[in-house]
C-alpha cells in the first residue's frame, strides 16, 4: 500500500508500512449450505474460482470454512496473530 508522503520535491508516494490486511474464509451460513465454496488458500494467496481465476496475496489469509480441515484457522490463531 502507499500513502502520500507530503509535498516534497520528487516525494509523491511513500510505503505504508503500519497497515497489515487479513482475510478469512468462514464457515457456509445454514441458508449457503450444499453450494461451492469457491476461494481456496496457500499460504498467504487467496484464489477465487472463475473463468479465469484471480489470485491476491494478503499479510494474512486465514481458512475458517471447514473445521475438519488441517488448516483450518480457529479465533484464538486470528487473535495471536492480529489481536495481541
């Protein structure tokens, strides 16, 4: 992200380095269950199906869809990381 740095000469944009975004993927509601769940997650890319897929890379992404999964993100880890 960049922000506005001043009026300095040659100075027009600086790096916001204090700014960290997250995502996280949360469980069906009752009313969504039997669809697709169309995000999918490595690391800290974030990809949504489709034709054709677009892929973005957060400081976080936190998979919450399924608690079965190994990877699965409870809220005491979002609160470690984000919270503390």
């Amino acid at each position: 992200l960049k922000a506005p740095c001043g009026s300095h000469s040659g100075c027009y944009w600086r790096m916001a380095t204090n700014v960290k975004v997250a995502v996280r993927v949360r469980p069906f509601l009752p009313r969504e269950n039997g669809e697709e769940c169309v995000i999918s997650m490595q690391d800290q890319t974030t990809t949504v199906k489709g034709n054709p897929a677009k892929s973005f890379t957060f400081d976080h992404s936190y998979w919450s869809h399924d608690a079965a999964d190994t990877n699965y993100a409870t809220q005491e880890i979002v609160h470690r990381d984000l919270g503390e």
